[in-house]
C-alpha cells in the first residue's frame, strides 16, 4: 500500500498544480536527496516527546499563541486522532473514538521542547445527528479559529478516500481561503479503496481544488492503519517549519 500511496501522490503533485502555480511545483519536485533528508528530520521530529498541552471548548480559552501550529480539519470520523496517533508513532495521543462527532473542542499537542511547534485535533464537523445547537457550536469555533489564529501555519484538510469532498467540505475550503490560511488536502483511509477509483478520487479533488486559490496543490494519500504515505506528511511539516522559522 505505501507503494501505490506515494505513486498517487507523485500523480496527483503532477497532474493537478493549481494554474498560475508553475514556480511551487518546480519546488515541490525537490532532488532525491534532499527530499529523503526532509523525510529524515520529518522522522526524527515525529519520534520526539509529544504531548497534550491544551483543550478549547471556545474561542476564549484558547492557549497563547506560540511558535507555529498546523491543524487537522475534517469530517466526523474521517480519521483526524488515528491519523495524528500514526504520525506521532503513539497509538492513544489523540483519543480515537467510533462514535462521530466526540471531539468537541480544539485539542492541542505539543512537540519536543526545541521545536517550537504544535499539532491541533478540530473537532469533527458535519456530523448530522448531533443536536443542531451543537452542531453549530462546533462549526463556529472551527470557523473563528481559522479566521483568527496568526501563527497557524497551514491546515490539513482530511477528505475520507472512500467517499471523496462532500458540500460540509467545500464551506470549510470556502472559510479558509477568505481567511487566507493555507491548506492541504490529505486522503485518508487510502487503504480501503481500490487502486483505480483512488485515482479517480485523487482527480477530483484536485479538479476542485484548483478552484480554491488558498490550496496547497499536493495532495498527500494516507493510510493511518498501514502507515502509507506518514513520512510524506511529516516532511512536509518540515519544509514547513522551514519556510516560516
């Protein structure tokens, strides 16, 4: 499965750059080496000491703002704690839960000491059975976090590879690019989709992607349970750090 993982995400970093994006795609097709040295430090980084740090029901208890912080958004059991817990290398980091819908605040985790950097688990959105009050509390604390948090380097859209980007994502993509925060499109579950309907899958997104001009035009397929394309993610976390330290 990692193989075919890195092939679509080679494919999709190929096929689907945004237009007017020449300059960052000849950028992302980064030498051998230095690609295997991102995943390298990317490895090394995520084998560190991390921890929960903090928990926001709201707006107003969010912790200071502090070094850089990416963000993992998503649907409701799209995968958002297994996918953290697979990148972390820890199996009970983030709480993963089969009931949709249980995290219903931002939940923080903090890496090595020395990294200055920060992980932050969304709550799920989407989630049509929970009480519409609820429903919206979430979905305004999501929104205003986006809107308002400066040192949120860039957000991890996690799409379910079985299901592909519904209209909840698409308002979500929609926040995002008015609050000018760069975002990427992560596939999860990629192990439990054949190897050509992931292709069409990829495609799509990427088609709809490059009506978002705040997307990140690579888009990385995952697999929480196998481990596929983990090391991608967490070189491109790297590189990150990298641009903004």
């Amino acid at each position: 499965m990692a193989g075919i993982a890195d092939k679509f995400t080679q494919s999709a970093q190929r096929r689907h750059a945004m237009p007017g994006h020449d300059e960052e795609q000849k950028a992302l097709r980064m030498p051998p080496d230095i690609d295997a040295k991102l995943i390298e430090q990317g490895r090394k980084l995520f084998a560190g000491d991390w921890q929960f740090f903090w928990a926001s029901p709201s707006i107003e208890t969010l912790p200071p703002m502090a070094g850089i912080e990416v963000a993992f958004a998503g649907r409701s059991n799209v995968g958002k704690s297994s996918l953290i817990n697979a990148l972390t290398g820890r199996n009970a980091l983030a709480r993963t839960s089969h009931t949709p819908g249980r995290t219903q605040e931002l939940i923080f985790f903090e890496g090595p000491d020395n990294a200055g950097f920060r992980l932050v688990d969304m709550p799920g959105y989407g989630y049509a059975s929970a009480p519409k009050a609820k429903v919206a509390s979430w979905t305004a604390l999501i929104h205003k976090f986006l809107q308002g948090r400066s040192n949120l380097a860039r957000v991890y859209v996690l799409i379910d590879a079985r299901h592909g980007l519904k209209e909840v994502d698409l308002d979500v993509l929609n926040t995002l690019d008015k609050s000018a925060v760069s975002y990427q499109a992560v596939l999860t579950k990629a192990d439990q989709v054949k190897p050509a309907e992931l292709e069409q899958r990829i495609a799509a997104t990427g088609a709809a992607l490059t009506k978002h001009p705040a997307a990140f035009p690579e888009i990385l397929v995952t697999s929480s349970r196998t481990g596929a394309g983990m090391p991608e993610l967490r070189a491109a976390m790297v590189r990150l750090l990298g641009e903004r330290s």
